[in-house]
C-alpha cells in the first residue's frame, strides 16, 4: 500500500517518528498526521521533503518539539 | 506504484495540476514537485491534505497563483 513512514531528522540521524502515515493535514503550528488504523498524532513540525515511492515523510520541528500521542 | 495526483481546489471544483507526483519539497513561498519522470514543478501554493491512500495532494495557492512550467 502507499501509506508513509514519517521520521524527524535528528542530529543527522533519522528517528522514526509515526509509520503507516495516510493523512497529512498542515496548521498553523504544526501538522495532523493520521495512520491507515485512523490513529492521530499532532506535531509542532512542518514537512522538510516527501519522496513518496520511497514511501518517505521528512518532517523538521517547528517551535519547540511538542507531540500529541494518539 | 504510490505516486500522487496534485490538485488545486477553485470554486468548490478539483483541478488537476499534476500528475505522478513522487517528491514533494516545501520551500518559504511554495513547493516544488518532481513527477515520476524527473519533471519539475514549482507553484506558490501549499498543501491542504495529503491521501496518500488515495494518490491525493490538495493544494491551496499562497501568494498569487504563479507556477513554473518544467
């Protein structure tokens, strides 16, 4: 399936940040990403590239790393 | 193969803007696209939400709607 894996990059490592990603909505301050299960995370980040045959979501915070879990 | 289609929403109608999409990079004033053949485009948009499910980008224009032909 095309869902993505979405990873922060981190002192020139990528971490994993949310796998299996179907829906990305922007805000303001931040982004809504939501699984293919309909788990929903809310991330104070912006999209830094997308390469969507390598199924790839780079994301780079935005103001001060803060995280909703689902 | 997990490409998208980008569209543009106008008047409540959805307009193809490209096809195939593969790289998605957000610049300050828009966003590039690279098609699965390696064409470029650059509009003075954002993006609305993302399907990737469904092969969806939505973009809504920024500042005066100026795109790059490749």
């Amino acid at each position: 399936m095309c869902e993505a894996n979405a990873y922060f990059k981190s002192n020139g490592q990528e971490v994993l940040f949310m796998e299996s990603v179907d829906v990305i909505e922007p805000y303001e301050d931040g982004l809504k990403l939501v699984d293919i299960f309909g788990r929903q995370k809310f991330v104070r980040a912006k999209i830094k590239d997308m390469t969507l045959l390598n199924h790839r979501i780079v994301l780079e915070e935005t103001v001060g790393f803060k995280h909703d879990t689902e």
